[in-house]
C-alpha cells in the first residue's frame, strides 16, 4: 500500500509538472521531467521484478536478495508511465488527484489489468452517475463477471492438471512422449487463455456494475488469421501498450525495413521480459519477434502462406513452451517430446481398439504423465481438450454474444461454476497474478 | 437482472437433473460402487461373529482375508476399498452390518487421518450416493451439498464416455494391468510380475508422513474416534493396526503415538506387528500401501496369528465384564 500510494502520488505530480510545462511550450524541462519520471518506473519496477533476475545473471551463485513482488506492480506501472507521456503529448487534461488515484488502484484492473489509457477511464470517473447502480449496467457487468469466472474455474481450471503434470515431468528430467508432450502443451494453451480472458472478462463485469467501461483485452485469438492479427487479439490493451509507447517510439516502421525489424524484435524481447525474470520469457518474446519480422517480410514480399489459420496456431502454442516451461532444459526437453524423438507411446486400451497402430506405437497400461494417469485418462483429456479447442476455434467470444447466448452459456456453466468455487479439490490462482 | 437470475436456476435445475437421474459412470465409479457393495454382501452372508477389514486400498492389497479366516477361525470380510472413499460413508454402510461380537481391524492409511473434510464431501462416494444410494446419503446430511455439487466438467464428460464404452462393448484392463478381487473380498493377482513395471517408481519414491498435529486435528481422525466409539457402545470389537509402508521410511515416532492415541483414548485396542508392518520396497506392487500378492500372504499370515491372539483377548475381556 505505501509503495502504490507513494508511486500515485509521485508520478501524480510528475505529470502536473510535464503537463503545465507543455503547456508553456517548454519542451524540453517537460522531456526531461518524463524521462526522469519513466526511469524512475522502470527503475523501481527493475528493482522489485529484476533484481534477482540481474544478480543471478551477472553473479552466478551469489544469494538471492529475495525481493517480494508487489502485487500488481508490472501493470500499475504501465498505467503510470502512460500517464506520464499523455502528459507531454497533451493528450489528457488536469483532472485532479481524487480521479488519477482511481484511475490508478480502480479494484478491478489494479492486479492484472487491462492495462487502459488515462483519457479512456479518467473522464468516466469524472461523469455524474459513476457508482450509482443502473440496472442494465449491473446486469450485463454481472453476466460478464460470471461468464469470466465460468472460464477461470470450469475450463482454465480444469486444464491445469493436465499441463501441470507434463511441464512438471519435463522440468524433473522425465522423458516425454509424443502424446503425452502435445497433450500437455495444448492444455496450457487452454489454460492461459481461459484464465487470463476469463480474469479480464470479470474485470470488464466489475467495471460494467460500475458504470465503467473497460475496452476488450481478448478477441478470439487463437481464431487469428496470421501473427499479426494473434497480437490484435491477445491482451489487446498489453499489445496497445507496446505498440503505442515502446515500438512507435523507438522509430516503428519509419526509418527503413533494418531499423523496423529491430525495433519489432526488442518490442517483443522486452514485452517476454515484462511477463517475468527469466530467460525463458525472453525466449518466448524473441520467438514472437521472429514470427512477425517473418510474416511482415512475407507480406512485402506479397507470398501468400497456406493454412496462415493453422500455421499461426501451431506458432503461438510451440512458443508457450518456454513461456510455461521451468527452465530452458526443460523446454527442449519438451520439445523433444513434441517432436516425436521420445518415440510415441499409446494406452493399450487405444491400440487394442485399433491394432494398426502397434505399427507406430508402444502400447503402455497407462500414459505416465498423462493427466492422473489412469486407465480412462486417455479418452478423459482428449475429451477435454476437444471440447476446449472447439469453444476456442469455434464460438466467438462471450462480448459478441448475443444476450440468448449469454443467457445460455449460464445456463450450461453457471452449476459448474459453483461446484468449482466451493468444492473443487484446489483452486489455482490467476496465471497473470505473477507477472 | 431477473433473466440473469433466471438462468442461474435453470443451470442448477438443469445439473441436479442430469447428475441425479441420468448421467452416470459406470466404469469408474460403477466398479467402485460394485466392489462395495460385494463386500457388504458377503458381511451380510456370513454369521457372526465375523472379522472385518476396513481401510483404503491397503486393505484389499496389502491383507488377505482368504488367509486370515482359517486362522482366526471366524468368517473374514476385506472391507478395504479406496483410500478416497469418505470414511463417514465407509463406516455408515459398515455399521448396518456389524453385530455385537464381530471385530473390525482398522489398518488405516495416513492419508485418512488427515484428509480434509472438503476432500471427503467430494470424494467418489459423494457421486455414488447422490446417484445410486440415497438412502445412506439421506442419513448424512453433512453430505448433501457436497453430493449435489459432486460432479465438474470431465465427470459430466467421462459420463458420456464411459457411456459409450460400455455400450461398444470395451473389454476393461484393469485386471490384467493389477489383477482383480475374490470373494472374501481381497485384491489378488497383483504378482511381482505385474508389478515389475512400477519397481523404478517404488526404489525412488519419498513417502511423505503427516505430522502428529495433523493426525490429531485430521477430519478423518475425528470420523474414526466417532467410529471407535459406535463399535464400543454396540459390542464390536475395533482393532487398530498400522497400514504396510516401506521400511526404510518409518513413521515418525510422534505420529506413532499420536495414532496410537486415537484407539486409545475410546478403549479400542492396538495391534502392532514386530516390524510395524514395514516392508521391504522389493515387496510392494505400485504404492507402499500396495504390497505384492506373496507378501501380501505372508504379512496375512503373520497378522492373523496376532489377531487371533488379540481377538482371544477380548472375547476373555468381554466376558469377565
């Protein structure tokens, strides 16, 4: 609390002071106040999220420091740093401290966002009737809110085992095999976007019985026709941040197709970094840099890929490996698995349903490290997963549902929703809660 | 707000309904339900005075009724199902079946001193009963929310499943995987050789041991005192025991005691093996609560001329009072 007080009440009045220095045409104290003001953000987050990180780097074997994260505290300060640079642009007017502050700790984004534009919330705190329940606001925000927790609990939820068990057998050194790597890969696919498009959507609920709007954080994103179009679907209000305040800033796409391209590749290696200290996020991003600078030569290159749909997708989900992967040992050892080089395994129960396929496959009783490893796990997770790629691929999202589809998807999740908040064995926390 | 709330009913109509009445698993929790009810059958059968085992898994894989019966001389029942079923369950199906006289031995798991009430009220029982069994769930209300609310995702998609199996005929392996069970009521078949594929596991397992604080505040403890004192004031004789383990992994001295405790403190008695029930890792099938079916038979051997003793004990005990 004091850090996140301090830090409102500090880039507060760095922002008043860049704001009527702009005013006054004096530009240049008004750049350095920003840049004094986003070093400091940078460097109080550098120093909560990377200083372990750094140290661990530079000093291999040195003690950690053991710096607690604040909750929170990735985003806070990209909503911070925004406000810093609206304020030298001109891009916000004084609103005064009480509808900053909100703007900043506002319950519902403060943790893991979305992460929004001073001039798209501030002006909504300052209106008349913000708080004061309105009946149609509070029952669309509260569907939302439902539907969002729905996603979390019922589906993220339900894949979490699955992916655990196989990244957690990857990180012990285990040897995966072809189905039971893909099987675990394809489920943290799910379960990253359910959660974090279920966290947001109960965000964007909570905002709505407000009266507040938040705009949308996930678009279908796995229905991404290429890469670029995945990153204007996935966290949307993240992939804003960069696009607006990072790669644009550093020259975009204005100073030749070289400069361009590095400016692409340390958007994303620093948007990996964001996510968490380690070279795994690092790798994540640099993967992600390295689809887009390939899509964008292709596209000015004017080749047209086939199955750009399915391409994309077996894209972003090869780079969740590193993303959920517990160390770089890990994801190759994953991806060694997913390659087919730990050789393909079956439960005997599929084989002997299908003898053709002792030709390619070692029948086993059960698959180690597939799901509890039963002798139903097989048909059980691919069930699952099925179900979860179909919601995924197929329906749109629950903001472009009509309010029959709303009211129908309640009706098939809300009792599992329930069962899930009250009776479910565990609970997991929200995968963004992390970073 | 009143079509938001409206669809919030009809969702939990829509899934009592379903699970109530229609969905069901009739591999996964039919076998569960039918090995119960099996057990309960042959109690039902046999004359008293009896003996019965009642447990988790450990019960079934690690005792053999068939063995103990002839030497303790009185019919012998292997209770021992699952360790995930709820004891509060386990022991009011049992209680319908027990008479004064008879013996229950208790070799207990650990797990089930310490497991949760919350893991208890959705456990697999919680489904057998809102389905299949009634009648036990109405006398534990403790239970009714939990059995309503028993059933996520993957049941409602296992049911659909198993379902389809079951009707295309799929041949189960699960006894030609760990063997199957006889009709004292005993896991057997679960040779070393089955069990050849689970020794890596075995040599590099850690058993982790619940703490004495734990066992003492566990749900499942206060469910088995609750037991304890039921067999006491009804003239059945309880007997508790340690479960197999491996022996390089003894339990802690101060979880010994406060086990011991639990028999204890209702007057029921105790009854420990010289090695405590431990065992070599070699002599396990695929958990240390599993022994293969040759030490299986010798663990049996060596218990029932202990109980036999023990059960002599009390019967003298019962009658000087």
């Amino acid at each position: 609390m004091p850090l996140l007080g301090g830090s409102v009440a500090v880039n507060y009045a760095i922002g008043q002071r860049i704001l009527r220095l702009a005013a006054a045409g004096r530009q240049r104290p008004a750049r350095r106040w920003l840049v004094a003001g986003v070093a400091a953000n940078l460097g109080l987050l550098g120093w909560f999220k990377y200083a372990d990180f750094l140290l661990g780097t530079l000093a291999p074997g040195a003690a950690p420091l053991g710096i607690v994260l604040p909750l929170g505290i990735s985003f806070f300060t990209f909503q911070q740093i925004m406000f810093l640079v609206d304020s030298a642009q001109g891009e916000r007017t004084d609103s005064g401290l009480l509808p900053y502050a909100c703007f900043v700790t506002f319950f519902p984004h403060l943790i893991a966002g979305p992460i929004v534009r001073p001039r798209e919330i501030i002006p909504q705190f300052m209106a008349r009737g913000v708080g004061i329940p309105c009946a149609d606001n509070l029952s669309v925000g509260l569907t939302l809110f439902l539907l969002g927790l729905a996603k979390k609990l019922v589906l993220a939820d339900g894949f979490a085992p699955l992916a655990d068990v196989g990244f957690n057998a990857a990180a012990h050194g285990e040897t995966l095999t072809l189905v039971e790597a893909w099987y675990a890969v394809l489920a943290y696919a799910l379960q990253i976007y359910f959660d974090f498009s279920g966290y947001s959507d109960m965000a964007i609920g909570l905002a709505r019985m407000l009266n507040v709007r938040f705009p949308l954080n996930f678009n279908s994103p796995y229905q991404a026709r290429n890469i670029s179009d995945f990153w204007q679907r996935w966290h949307i209000t993240l992939s804003r941040f960069l696009r607006d305040y990072l790669y644009i800033p550093l020259g975009g796409s204005r100073c030749g197709a070289m400069r361009r391209t590095g400016n692409l590749m340390a958007t994303m290696l620093l948007g990996g970094l964001w996510h968490g200290a380690g070279w795994c996020f690092v790798l994540w991003g640099g993967l992600h840099g390295l689809y887009l600078i390939i899509h964008h030569a292709a596209r000015r290159a004017g080749v047209r890929v086939p199955g750009g749909r399915a391409l994309t997708l077996l894209a972003v989900i090869v780079a969740w490996v590193p993303f959920r992967a517990a160390t770089l040992e890990a994801t190759l050892a994953m991806l060694r698995g997913m390659a087919g080089l730990n050789g393909l395994a079956l439960p005997q129960m599929i084989v002997g349903a299908m003898p053709a396929l002792a030709a390619i496959a070692t029948p086993l009783p059960v698959l180690r490290f597939l799901g509890d490893a039963r002798t139903l796990s097989f048909p059980e997770a691919s069930a699952l997963l099925a179900l979860g790629w179909g919601i995924a691929l197929l329906l749109p999202n629950v903001h472009a549902f009509s309010e029959r589809a709303r009211s129908l998807t309640l009706v098939g999740g809300f009792a599992f929703t329930l069962q899930a908040l009250f009776f479910a064995p565990k609970v997991a926390p929200f995968l963004y809660f992390q970073f | 707000m009143r079509s938001l709330a409206g669809a919030c009913l009809a969702s939990l109509v829509l899934y009592g309904a379903l699970f109530g009445a229609v969905l069901d698993r009739p591999l996964a929790l039919g076998f569960l339900a039918q090995q119960i009810e099996a057990r309960l059958a042959r109690a039902g059968a046999v004359e008293s005075p009896k003996l019965v085992i009642l447990a988790g898994s450990n019960g079934a894989y690690s005792h053999r009724c068939e063995t103990i019966e002839p030497i303790v001389g009185r019919p012998c029942v292997n209770g021992g199902i699952a360790v995930g079923i709820g004891l509060d369950y386990l022991f009011a199906r049992w209680q319908a079946v027990l008479r004064p006289g008879d013996a229950v031995y208790l070799p207990m798991e650990e797990a089930q001193y310490v497991r949760s009430r919350s893991a208890t009220e959705t456990g697999p029982d919680a489904a057998i009963m809102l389905r299949h069994d009634r009648a036990t769930l109405a006398s534990l209300p403790d239970r009714w929310a939990g059995a309503f609310f028993a059933f996520d995702l993957r049941a409602l998609l296992m049911s659909l499943i198993e379902r389809a199996l079951v009707t295309g005929g799929f041949h189960d392996p699960r006894a030609a995987v760990t063997g199957t069970s006889n009709a004292w009521g005993d896991h057997v078949g679960h040779t070393p050789t089955l069990g050849a594929a689970s020794q890596p596991v075995l040599a590099t397992m850690t058993p982790q041991h619940p703490s004495a604080a734990q066992v003492r505040d566990g749900y499942g403890t206060a469910l088995i005192a609750r037991f304890l004192r039921w067999a006491r004031a009804h003239g059945v004789v309880a007997i508790g025991g340690w479960p197999t383990g491996f022996a390089d992994a003894p339990l802690p001295e101060d979880e010994v005691a406060a086990i011991r405790a639990v028999y204890a403190a209702t007057g029921a008695g105790f009854l420990e093996l010289p090695n405590r029930s431990r065992y070599p890792r070699a002599a396990f099938f695929d958990t240390p609560d599993h022994l293969s079916e040759p030490w299986q038979i010798a663990h049996s051997v060596a218990l029932a001329a202990a109980l036999e003793l023990a059960l002599a004990r009390s019967t003298a005990t019962a009658r000087t009072d």
